[in-house]
C-alpha cells in the first residue's frame, strides 16, 4: 500500500513550499499513486492559479493499513 505526497512550492519565493497529502488513498500499487500524485500536482496548480508549482512527489509505502 502506498500514500501520496505531494511537495508545492509558490512561483514568487521557491523557497516557501507546501505538502499535500492525498485524502482518496492508500493505493495498492505503485503505478495508481504516481497517477494521482500527477493528479494531485494538477489540481494544485489550477487552484491556485499557478502560483505554486508542484516540484517533487513521493508515493510513500505503508506498512499493513497505517496512514
């Protein structure tokens, strides 16, 4: 099982950045959490109307059930 985060960081000051975690998951396999860690960083950059800009992911492996 894997969980999504998601790394944003504001266009302005890079160095202001933001996690976002995943709130549909865990996913059984890889592949389904880089998918939606791509959806993710979509999203991000149209809610904020491309002022962040999503810079890293990471598809986190869960040991059992744990989030």
């Amino acid at each position: 099982m894997f969980k999504v985060i998601v790394l944003a960081c504001s266009v302005m000051n890079p160095e202001q950045c933001w996690e976002y975690h995943d709130t549909r998951g865990p996913y059984e396999r890889y592949e389904q959490c880089t998918t939606r860690a791509y959806e993710m960083g979509n999203m991000i950059r149209e809610i904020h109307e491309g002022s962040l800009q999503p810079v890293k992911y990471k598809c986190e492996q869960l040991k059992g059930q744990q989030l």
